[in-house]
C-alpha cells in the first residue's frame, strides 16, 4: 500500500516561500497579541525579516 503525502506543492517557488510566508503569518499573529512591552520587540523581528526577504528579492532580480 501506497502512501500519500497530505499536502503535495508541485510549484518550486511556492514550496520555497511557503516555510518564510508561514513564519511571517505566525510573528503577524504574535504581534496583534502581544502586551504593550513586548510589541516593539516583536514589530522590530518582523521588519527585520520583511527587510531581509526584501532585499534577497531585490539581489535575486536578472540584471
């Protein structure tokens, strides 16, 4: 007997992204949670990874 996998992503650049979309979706929901301390931090993570992914886009562009 055969097994499948439950989620099959056939396309590479969504297999690819989808591990940073989740991350980011998860900081997002950590973030409209936090307490009033704890928002900075946790604003300042997700600009830094957003600023990060932006600047792979940005490197990763054909000339």
């Amino acid at each position: 007997m055969t097994r499948r996998r439950w989620l099959r992503i056939r396309n590479p650049l969504l297999r690819r992204e989808l591990p940073w979309l989740i991350g980011e979706t998860v900081l997002l929901v950590v973030l409209c949670n936090a307490n009033p301390p704890e928002v900075w931090f946790w604003l300042v993570v997700l600009l830094v990874i957003l600023g990060y992914r932006v600047e792979r886009w940005y490197a990763s562009r054909p000339q």
